[in-house]
C-alpha cells in the first residue's frame, strides 16, 4: 500500500525500484503522481481512437509524444513509432486531436509525455 513499507515491490516510475529506493516519501509520491497521470492520459486517447473496419484484426502498440499546456490542452503530437497500419495511424492522429485535452498535468511532468497505447482490433 502507499502509506505501507515499500519493500520488496517494484516502482512503475522506472526511475528507482522501492525497495531500493533511499529517496524521501514525497519523493515516492511525485513518481506514483506521474505513472498515474501516464496511465490516465493513456486511456484517455485510447479511448478517443476509433479503430477502422478495414484495420485487420489483432493487436497493434503506438508510441507517441505529447505537448502539454500547464491547463491540460495538448498543443503538439508526434507518433515516435507508428502502429504499422498507415490507416489505424492517421485514426490515431484523429483520436488525439479528437481527445484535445487532458487534465492538467503534475507540475513535475515538464509538459511532455511519452505514452504507448495498446490498441486491439478483434
């Protein structure tokens, strides 16, 4: 738990492992508060794409980078590797235009994200 000993469980960060981690407990939250926020975004474009009819079926992984204003608009995208369907890709640069904003990041983000969605046409 978060309020619990820390030992023996992996931090999502990928910027430290709890149980090595020496770095203080507001420390521990700020990096809980960004894999969150990650998550959250994530879901939120995933749920802003729509997935064509002629994407054969199966699974497809997208990385992207997002700019993000302090207010949670996203003002700038890139896709940093592509899905591998170039018309599931342009659906994803809809969906994201289509998402248009998210809630405002943690200070500590620095207004740029990095996600990777999973997107499964069955």
């Amino acid at each position: 738990s978060r309020s619990g000993s820390r030992l023996g469980k992996s931090c999502a960060c990928r910027d430290c492992i709890w149980r090595d981690c020496t770095r203080p407990n507001y420390i521990w939250r700020i990096c809980v508060d960004r894999v969150k926020y990650r998550r959250d975004a994530a879901r939120q474009i995933r749920d802003a794409i729509l997935i064509p009819a002629d994407t054969e079926p199966g699974e497809y992984q997208t990385r992207l980078r997002l700019t993000i204003s302090p207010q949670g608009e996203i003002t700038d995208f890139k896709v940093i590797s592509p899905t591998g369907d170039k018309l599931l890709d342009k659906y994803v640069q809809r969906g994201i235009r289509r998402a248009g904003s998210l809630p405002p990041p943690p200070a500590e983000l620095g207004g740029t994200l990095d996600i990777t969605l999973t997107l499964v046409r069955r």
